[in-house]
C-alpha cells in the first residue's frame, strides 16, 4: 500500500458548458483531504453529466 496522498488539482478544465464547467470547478475547490467533498462534489458532476447527456437524446 502507498503512503501518497492524492494530488491536489488547483484548475478545473474548461468544457465550454457553463454547467458543467461550474461543477468541476467546485469538485477541485473542494481540498484533497476532505473524501466526503470531494465524494459529494463528484456525485454532483456526475448527475450534471448525466442531465446535459439526456438532453442530448432529445
């Protein structure tokens, strides 16, 4: 087992989705050592994820 902590990110990517954009922002706002941010913050990308990718379907 590694004793390496996990890289902090400190600039979201930019996709070109407001939306989406607004949540990756918050999931790298959220610090490296705090799991359930980060867990709660990633569960909030991945439903706005899942809403643009729905809308897709028409």
């Amino acid at each position: 087992m590694s004793d390496a902590t996990p890289a902090e990110v400190t600039q979201a990517p930019e996709t070109g989705d407001p939306a989406i954009d607004a949540t990756l922002r918050e999931l790298a706002a959220v610090p490296a050592d705090d799991l359930d941010g980060r867990l709660a913050a990633g569960e909030e990308v991945q439903r706005t994820l899942r809403g643009r990718l729905g809308d897709l379907g028409g």
